[in-house]
C-alpha cells in the first residue's frame, strides 16, 4: 500500500513539473489517499499486536 502511495506521489510531482496540473492534482489526491489507509491499516495492526 506504502509502495502504490509513493508510486503515485511521484507521477504527481513529473506530471506537476511537466506542467499537467490537472493530472498533478488527480494523482496527490490518490497517493494522500493510499497513505491515509495505510497509515490506519498500520495503527489497527500495532494496536492488534499490542492486545493480541
């Protein structure tokens, strides 16, 4: 999950230098998304861990 976030937080940075704001936009949308995700899935694992 970690990976497909900074995938596409790099495609929004060269589309973001290319000058394709639109897309550059699109893409830092999904790579906050994934990030967010994975950053819950990994507390509910730490805290599953934890009590487990």
């Amino acid at each position: 999950m970690l990976y497909w976030a900074i995938v596409f937080f790099v495609i929004a940075v060269v589309a973001g230098i290319f000058g394709f704001g639109r897309v550059s936009s699109a893409f830092g949308g999904i790579a906050r998304i994934l990030f967010f995700i994975f950053v819950a899935l990994f507390i509910i694992s730490l805290l599953y861990n934890l009590f487990a």
